[in-house]
C-alpha cells in the first residue's frame, strides 16, 4: 500500500505538538477525525507510533523514526506542487537564493549567455531556512554559508573569504586594525538560530541569544549584549555607526557553498552550477554591491528580478 501524503501530514502535525488537540486546531480539522487518520496510518504501517497514557503522548521508536523521514518526503511533496505550479503558468524561470554579502549577477550573467529566456528570480537566505527552502521548492539553487544541514542536499564548495569580529562601538578592542580570537576569549557570543550553527566551536560564553539574520544580530551587538562574526562581505552593507568590524587574524574562513536539493535532476540547474563554479573568483571579489539588486536593466539579455 502506498504511502498516504494526508495521513503522513497529520502524524507530523501531531509528532511535533505531541498533542492531539492542538494539532487537530492547527489542521482545521475535528480530533475524533485525526485519531482515526493517525490510527488508519499506524495499522498500514503495521507499527503504534505513539504511546497515549495519562502523561500524554509520546513518540515511540517507530515515531520517532517516521518523523525523521517525514520531513524530506513531504518536503519534496510541496517542491513538486510548486514546480508544476510554475510550469503551468508558462515561462521559464530560475529561483536563486542567496546569503547577505553574496552577489548572484557574476554566475546570473554567464547562465544567460546559454539560456536568454530563462528568468532569473532571486531570494535572500537566513540561517534557519538555508536547507529548507531548498527542499520544499521555494528556492532551485542556493548560495549558503556552511555550516548547513546537508541531509538531502547536494552541496558544492565555491570560495572562502576571512571572517571579522562584531563589536559594539564602545568595545574596548573597537577600531584596532587586527586582533587575535583569543581577545575575545570570555565574552558572551550571538549565535545563528538552528542546530546546525550551536556554540561548540569556539571558546566564548553562549549569550543565549539566537538571531535569524544580519540585522538583529547588529542590534544585539550594539545593545552590548555580546559580540558576533560575520563573513567580510557582509560588513559592506552594514555600515553603522554604533558597530565596530575588526579583522581576527587567526579565525577560520567562511565557507561559501552552491546547494541543490539532491532530488533535483535539471540541465538549466546544472548549467547555473557550472556559471556559478565559472564565476567564483569573481563572485568572492564582487562584494562592493547588494546581491538583491542582481537585477538586470530591462532589455539586457536574459532577465533577472527581485524575489524578495
């Protein structure tokens, strides 16, 4: 029997909230209608999937261990309802996403050389959503910065560029034209939000901050509330006066990637990759500009627009 899609959404509704009742409000559906859904599943997979006692519900191995393959399957699910949604509406079109400091038009420039009458779309990238808008659709190809959750994905190394450290402007190392990590050896840190970016690589203090993006980042910054690291080309477009950008000497490069959904099997993706890996030098030298404003003149060659 083949594996229902419904069903399988209704069980990861309920895994994550471990209640009935409120996965049931979230699915806009009756309770009593999603136990027998949940109780259909688990008697076509031959496995209980959840234990319901007077505690609550929990997962079992089985569980946990259909929520592990859940997530991809009703991932690509919705790649595939957006990808036919696309091609039903006719034309040709590229999503790129892209991670601040990270200029698409050097790679945009040479895929049109080959295909003039695809669009290129572009779409900015958080920390948290880097693997996820690849797998779901929202986004073809990617630009990320590691580290990144790789399961299902294929990712292809471009370039590094040198990190610095964020400081606030009163900091007592603020304006010194190259320091040491070991500097900042104590002072509490602000970290990416996601599993993939947790403290465990560097011997600072967890401020208990977890930010999405650039910006709330800067804020905490300036608000004195730790310190922070950005890759080089994003101190390019965020320039303020209550942040300071030193150079450490000794910190580990940032990794610029290329990202595919694994699944994906396309030649315009592929020639986007080989533009993308033709233009490297160039891309990790480009950071004198906004990546959202990878828009082309209109009557240039090929189209690229926001899809901010």
């Amino acid at each position: 029997m083949d594996l229902d899609l419904r069903k399988l959404r209704y069980f990861a509704a309920v895994a994550e909230r471990l209640h009935f009742g409120r996965a049931a409000d979230d699915l806009h559906i009756a309770q009593p209608v999603l136990s027998r859904q949940i109780r259909a599943l688990e008697h076509e997979l031959g496995a209980e999937l959840f234990t319901r006692d007077r505690h609550g519900v929990t997962l079992t191995e089985a569980g946990h261990q259909l929520l592990a393959d859940a997530g991809p399957l009703l991932a690509s699910a919705q790649a595939v309802r957006r990808r036919v949604s696309v091609a039903a509406r006719g034309g040709r079109r590229l999503m790129v996403g892209f991670r601040t400091g990270i200029p698409v038009i050097p790679a945009a420039r040479a895929f049109e050389v080959r295909h003039p009458d695809v669009v290129v779309d572009v779409q900015r990238l958080e920390w948290d959503d880097q693997a996820a808008m690849l797998l779901d659709g929202r986004i073809d190809v990617g630009y990320v910065r590691l580290p990144i959750d790789e399961t299902g994905l294929r990712v292809i190394p471009l370039y590094t560029e040198p990190q610095v450290a964020v400081l606030p402007v009163g900091h007592r190392l603020a304006g010194k034209e190259q320091i040491a990590e070991a500097d900042l050896a104590g002072e509490p840190l602000i970290w990416p939000a996601g599993p993939s970016a947790q403290p465990t690589r560097r011997p600072h203090p967890d401020s208990g901050l977890r930010v999405r993006g650039v910006e709330e980042k800067l804020e905490h910054v300036a608000a004195g509330r730790g310190v922070s690291f950005v890759g080089r080309s994003e101190t390019v477009f965020y320039s303020r006066p209550d942040i300071s950008y030193v150079p450490v000497a000794d910190l580990a490069s940032d990794q610029v990637c290329l990202a595919v959904a694994a699944s994906r099997t396309s030649p315009v993706i592929d020639d986007f990759v080989a533009a993308a890996l033709q233009t490297a030098e160039v891309t990790a030298e480009c950071g004198s500009f906004d990546p959202a404003e990878t828009a082309l003149s209109p009557g240039s060659p090929g189209r690229s627009s926001s899809g901010t």
